[in-house]
C-alpha cells in the first residue's frame, strides 16, 4: 500500500473480519470514532501515529519493504 486512501478499505476489512464495529476499534486503538470514520474514508489528513495505533489494535504490525530489492525493515 502506498497511500491512506489504500490503507481505509483494509482497515475497514480487517475491523469487519475482527466483528468490530468502529467504536469498538476507536476505543481499543485509542482515537476518536470520527478518525476512524476519515481514515476509512481515506482522508489523507489522518495523523500517522493514529494511523499506527489503529493497525496494533487489529494485531497487524508495519514493515516498511524496498519496492526495488524486496528488502523488509522493521
């Protein structure tokens, strides 16, 4: 994914998959409910530390993978 407007529908997907509803997941990552509604929207005003906190609170971590070589760094 290279922007948040990829990152909302997968947060959106993987809070369904969890049988989450948005309040549910705001009030386990920390944020507000009306983030969560942006960053499902894909706003691309989203504070990247929300943005973090909402994807630990699905389980999922972020590596960051060289396009080039493939390389992952954590």
């Amino acid at each position: 994914m290279f922007t948040v407007r990829e990152a909302g529908p997968l947060v959106r997907e993987l809070r369904e998959e969890q049988g989450w509803t948005q309040v549910e997941l705001a009030r386990r990552a920390g944020v507000s409910r009306s983030f969560l509604v942006d960053l499902e929207a894909g706003k691309s005003t989203v504070e990247t530390w929300k943005f973090m906190d909402v994807f630990q609170a699905l389980g999922y971590e972020i590596a960051i993978r060289n396009r080039e070589t493939g390389k992952v760094r954590w």
